[in-house]
C-alpha cells in the first residue's frame, strides 16, 4: 500500500515539474515571438539614406582670406581611430605642416580625444613643436590597436564581459604614459576639447584646455578617462583640484556615451575663442567610419541585458544627426567639411583588432581619399588661406611656454 502511495506521489510530482517547465517553455516561445508587421500607411514616404561621403559647400569666386576661427572635430570609435589618423596624415601631407597649427580648436571624444591630445602634446625637446606626427599615430593604431585590443575567443570575451570589462587595462594605461609622459592640458599646442562623463556625480563633463580649471588634468590621465568604454575598459579615477571636484578626484568613463560626434559643443565653444568684428568660422568634422550596425525587429525581440550590450553602445555611440545639424548651421563658404568613409560590410566594431579588419579600414579609407581628391584639395585651400586683419585675438590657456624643452 505504501509503495502505491510512493508511486503516485512520485508520478504526481513528475506531472506538475513538466507542466511547469512546458509552461516556462511556452512563454519564452510566445515572448519570443514578435507581433505581426502592421499594414503600411497608403502615404507613407520613404526617408531619405544617410549621407557618409564628403559634404562642403563651394565658394563662390576667389577669398582673399580664410576663416579666422577654424575648429576640427573627430569623432570616436575604438580601433577606428585609425580612419581619422589616416586622413590627418593626408590633410597634413598637403599642407606642410602640422595639424594643430591649422586649427583654433580640436575637439576629440573616445578614440578622438586620444589623437586630438596627441596631435597637441608638446615635444619635451622644444615646448613649441609637436611630439608626433599624423602619421606617427597612423602607426600607432597599426602597432597598438591589438595590444590594446588582444584578439581572444569571441565567447571567452562575451563571458568576461558579464561579470567584468573585456580587456585589462594595463596595455592601454603603459603606452599612454609613453605617449603623454607628465604633460598637462594646458600645455596643448593650441585650444583642445575632452569630453567625460562622471559617474559618482552623475554630470557630464567637458575637458578644456584654456580659462578653465582643468589645465593642470594630466593628458594621459584624460585620455585613459575618455576612452574608458563600459564594458570594454574598466573606469578610471584621478585626482583633480579641488576648484575642478569638492571631492579632489574625478570618477570617468568614455565621453562618447553622450558625444560621440563632439561637433555641436566644438561649434559653440568655437564661437567664443574671438572677440572681434570678423566672426567667420569653419568645422572640419572626421568620423571613424562609417559602420552602421542594423537589427532585426524579430531578433531583437526577446533580447535580455545580455543581448542589448552591444546594441545600446552601438546605438549611443552614433547620431548621424548631428551631420545635417551641423551642415544647416555653417551652410556657406567653405564653412564645413565632414570626412567620413563607408567602411562596408560586416560592421567594424570598436575593439575588432584583426589584422585582416586594420587593413580593410586602410584600405576603404585610401580609396574614400582618392575618390574625393577635390574636397580634400579644397579643404586645402581653404585652411592655407592667412586670417584677416579683422579676426580678433584668440582666447588661449594662462600658461607661458618656454622657449627650448619643456622643462
């Protein structure tokens, strides 16, 4: 009697942990499931495609002078920094001359902040010369990217960015001493601007090089907090005065979390630097490529946390937006330039270190170079053209530079 009772317990319970289990089942069948695509509107329009190749307008007729403020912008993304490098190196071979004696002001998030730091940090042997070159951190990414970015297994990666970042920072922390050393923002060679955001304060912040508090913020201490990207690189903390932080220290991960594109903020930055009767102003703009990543309604559907990761970044680190916006607002003589090669299919993603990947990003960004030769002969022109004696003077750090090495 004993053992029957045993037996219909026993088949009892199988029978509710199955109908439980094919319940569970069935509602992660049915949530995965994506409602039916509802009938198209009769006027539905169809939106125009997002622009990604050279836009400028051309003047009309012969400038005796250029532009008296002139601002560069370079946007982020990881090992696609690589992209903006490798047209830097070519603005620079045309010109002459170095990058940041062509601008006024350089603005850099993520990846951008670290070529607009590097293109502005001072040779140690003569505080008014460049320590590098466009083209020496065109090597930079080519040597570095998968030392920073070491190429392990795909899901061994996707598992430690769970519980933790992706990759040590230790690699990235060592070759940014190299590159910065103990020099200081203020020391920039001409008006640079950071963004961070602080996560114990919750505010967004914007690094700038002069009449602000933070030119004595080490650069690579900047540059490690603006390309901290959550759950690649862990975030980074430093100590800061305490006019900059009651608290005497800033907590920041990447900038690009809300300006990726730093161009608005450059722009209106920008059009403070001169005080004078001739405001006139242009915006050079450099993307990383464009690598636009695209989703399924139905695979995206019954997504979790670990699904949209990527996803979210992806979607945050991208605002083609702000490239009509900009356009609309300089629209004019030679006002604005925005350089951005299509880098194709698959879509690059920042930390894909591959030499195969490196290599097709050189390859698309010299084909997108010849391609637009004309733009970037204008672009040229436009930048070696002198200021007018009716530019104003432009507003710099407080910091004295010496004659001779930095020291």
């Amino acid at each position: 009697m004993g053992w029957r009772i045993w037996r219909w317990t026993w088949r009892l319970s199988a029978t509710v942990v199955l109908v439980f289990c094919g319940g569970v089942a069935a509602w992660l069948f049915a949530l995965g499931r994506p409602p039916a695509v509802p009938p198209i509107p009769a006027d539905a329009g169809r939106l125009p495609e997002p622009e990604y190749s050279v836009t400028w307008v051309p003047g009309i007729g012969p400038r005796q002078y250029g532009h008296c403020t002139r601002i560069l912008s370079i946007d982020g993304g990881g090992v696609r920094g690589l992209v903006p490098a490798l047209i830097l190196a070519e603005i620079e071979r045309r010109l002459g001359k170095p990058i940041y004696a062509q601008f006024d002001l350089i603005a850099g998030a993520s990846t951008g902040a670290l070529l607009a730091l590097g293109l502005t940090r001072p040779s140690d042997a003569d505080a008014r010369r460049p320590s590098f070159t466009a083209q020496s951190l065109v090597q930079f990414y080519r040597d570095q990217s998968q030392q920073i970015f070491p190429n392990s297994w795909p899901l061994l990666r996707a598992l430690r960015r769970v519980f933790r970042s992706a990759y040590d920072p230790s690699a990235i922390d060592r070759e940014l001493d190299k590159i910065f050393g103990d020099v200081r923002l203020k020391e920039a060679l001409t008006n640079v601007l950071v963004p961070a955001y602080e996560i114990e304060d919750g505010r967004r912040l914007w690094f700038s090089s002069y009449s602000t508090p933070y030119g004595d913020v080490l650069m690579r201490d900047l540059a490690r907090g603006a390309t901290a990207a959550p759950t690649y690189l862990q975030p980074t903390r430093f100590a800061v005065q305490r006019r900059v932080s009651a608290k005497g220290y800033v907590s920041l991960v990447d900038g690009a979390l809300f300006a990726n594109n730093p161009a608005p903020e450059a722009l209106a930055r920008g059009r403070k630097l001169r005080a004078g009767s001739d405001a006139s102003l242009m915006l050079v703009s450099i993307g990383t490529g464009a690598s636009p990543q695209h989703y399924q309604f139905a695979d995206v559907w019954s997504w979790g946390t670990l699904g949209w990761i990527d996803a979210l970044l992806s979607i945050a680190f991208s605002d083609p937006a702000i490239h009509e916006e900009m356009r609309r607002a300089l629209e004019g003589n030679n006002n604005y330039f925005r350089l951005q090669p299509e880098l194709g299919n698959p879509p690059v993603d920042i930390d894909d270190s591959r030499p195969a990947t490196l290599q097709r990003m050189e390859q698309r960004t010299q084909e997108y170079i010849r391609a637009h030769a004309d733009a970037f002969e204008t672009l040229a022109r436009t930048l070696e053209l002198p200021r007018s004696p009716q530019c104003g003077p432009k507003v710099g750090p407080d910091y004295e530079r010496p004659t001779g090495p930095r020291h």
